[in-house]
C-alpha cells in the first residue's frame, strides 16, 4: 500500500515547480477552503472566486508556508482572509443558513432506519439552533466541530490567541444549549407537540 505524500513534500515539490504537486494540494484542500468562505460569504460564486483566488495566492507565497506547521490552517486562513476582505468590499454581513450545510444523509439501509433518521433529525435541529449564532460564533463552531480543526488551528486561521477561541466556543456553546432548550420548550408546548 502506497503511503501518503506528505503536505510538506508537496509545498517542496511544487516550489521545484512540479505542478502535479500543487495539483495535489488543491485536490486536498478545495473543499476545506470552499468551505471556509461560504460559511463567511453566503454566495456560492463569490466563495467559487474567493477560493480559487486563496489558492492563487497560495501558490504565491508557498515559500511563506512555514514546514513545522500544518498545511490546513495555513491555507484556510488565507482563504478567511480574503473573504473577509471580499466582505468588507461588499458590506455585506449575511451567513450561511445552517439548513444548507451538508449533513451525512439518514441511511436507510442500516440496521435500525428509525435510529438514523432520529440522528438526522437531532442533527436538524442543532442546525437550527446554530444559525442563531452571531456569524463568527458560527465560524469558530463550524471549524471546531464540521471541520475537526484544533483550538491553536482555529485561532491561527482567525488571527487571535488561543484563549479567545476557547472563550469564544464556551460562550457559544452555552448560547447553543440556551436555544435548543428554549426549542424544546416550545415544542412540548405546541398542539403539534402534544
């Protein structure tokens, strides 16, 4: 079995001017990256520009890319930046509503179809509940839990400590619980509930 290229190998090989290498990084990240500014732009051809427009600029300043570090939050935070600059350009502060972020389809065909379309359903409603969230708060979750990145990732790709990243997701995450609470009130309460 054939081992994985390392990010690292790849940055060297497409700074040797191999473009199959780079090819490789974009393969690799288009997705986090596409990701990243749609959830800040809220506009699939403006996030389509911006993120071609991150790798432009990351094969750029590919020599910039520092080799002890991670390649993903370099990237993502290239890609943050120039979206919020597009932002900016336009003024425009809209989010993602969270009813369109893919979620892992309900399947049907497993062993208890009842059990996973409850967990679609549980996931519908957290997704409900985090479009509520103040659009950065929304970000910070997104990147920690859709995204798996760490706290130290996080607060790279938003250009803050560490510290703020955790107190930001605490604070968001008892907002969170506040509303799906509040959802689960209103819903024993409704006609459709009882």
């Amino acid at each position: 079995m054939e081992e994985k290229t390392t990010d690292q190998e790849l940055a060297r090989r497409a700074l040797a001017g191999e473009a199959s290498a780079f090819e490789e990084i974009v393969i690799r990240y288009q997705q986090a990256v596409f990701g990243v500014v749609f959830r800040l732009l809220r506009n699939q051809e403006e996030a389509e520009d911006i993120a071609q427009e991150s790798f432009i600029k990351c094969y750029q300043n590919l020599d910039k890319f520092d080799q002890q570090r991670p390649f993903a939050p370099w990237i993502c935070r290239i890609a943050g930046n120039l979206a919020l600059s597009r932002l900016r350009q336009l003024k425009r502060r809209r989010f993602l509503p969270w009813e369109q972020v893919s979620f892992e389809v309900a399947d049907l065909t497993a062993a208890d179809p009842a059990e996973a379309l409850e967990k679609n359903e549980i996931k519908q409603k957290v997704a409900d509940c985090i479009k509520q969230l103040k659009p950065l708060d929304q970000l910070v979750v997104f990147l920690r839990y859709y995204k798996e990145f760490s706290y130290d990732e996080i607060a790279y790709i938003l250009q803050t400590r560490r510290n703020n990243v955790e107190v930001r997701l605490h604070r968001a995450r008892k907002k969170l619980h506040r509303i799906f609470e509040e959802n689960q009130e209103v819903e024993r309460c409704s006609p459709a509930g009882k």
